[in-house]
C-alpha cells in the first residue's frame, strides 16, 4: 500500500522503501506491464502468476509470456534498500529521472513521476466509483 517518490542515483539504482520491502521479502521480480510502468512481485506473488501463465494455451499463450518472461529481473536490495532496474525496463517505463513506488495489493508499481502525475492528475473519480458499484465494491 502507499505510494513513494524516489529519483534514481547515478548508478541507475532506485530506493524501494522498506516498507515495501518488508512484504516482497529479500528477492523480487520486477518486469513490465501492459501499462507505461512495471510491476514488481514477491517471490511467492511471482510463482502463483507465473503458474498462471504456464496454465495457457501454447499458441495463445506464447506472446504473452514471451512479453513477461523475456523482461523480467529478479533483484535483491542492496544494504540501503536500491535495486538496480536495467536501462530496458527502465525505458520501458519511461524513467529517467524520478519514480513513484505505488503498492497495488499483492504487486507493486513503478512509474515514472511525470506519468504517474499525468495518469492520476486526470483521473476520472466519478469513473472508478462507477466500476467499484458494478463490481460491489
């Protein structure tokens, strides 16, 4: 839960907070999304989505996982909490500077600072709580 703003340091390493931290455990996974941001997921979260993935269809299932498997990292803090995120990802993300942490349940976010205020800066309120009431939430 919570979102945190860190900026990368010179050697591309991005400070996850501990809290986030304490519940993805020592090694986590970080690869993209199909959202301009990546995911990043415990070591159990990682094992039951990717389960999920070996689940599917060989044909219908092999772009997907191409598109999961083929950029994913698995990272370890260092001893003041940076990991370092490859310069793929984070183009990918479009990270070049400053990143907001977000927690999203039982993953995490990364997005660039600039995006994460552009998504959320419009974010249509009124929309989200016309879903949360179809879904009964």
């Amino acid at each position: 839960m919570g979102q945190f703003t860190h900026s990368l340091d010179a050697k591309k390493r991005l400070f996850i907070p501990a809290k986030h931290r304490e519940q993805l455990g020592e090694t986590f996974i970080i690869t993209r999304s199909t959202d301009p941001c990546l995911k990043v997921y415990s070591a159990a979260e990682w094992a039951k989505y990717t389960e999920r993935l070996e689940s599917l269809p060989s044909v219908e299932g092999r772009e997907i996982i191409r598109f999961v498997y083929s950029n994913a990292i698995e990272v370890q803090p260092d001893s003041q909490g940076r990991v370092l995120i490859s310069s793929e990802l984070l183009s990918y993300a479009g990270i070049t500077k400053s990143a907001v942490i977000a927690g999203c349940g039982y993953y995490a976010e990364i997005w660039s600072e600039e995006m994460w205020e552009e998504r959320h800066s419009s974010e249509n309120v009124e929309a989200i709580q016309k879903k949360m009431i179809d879904l009964a939430l």
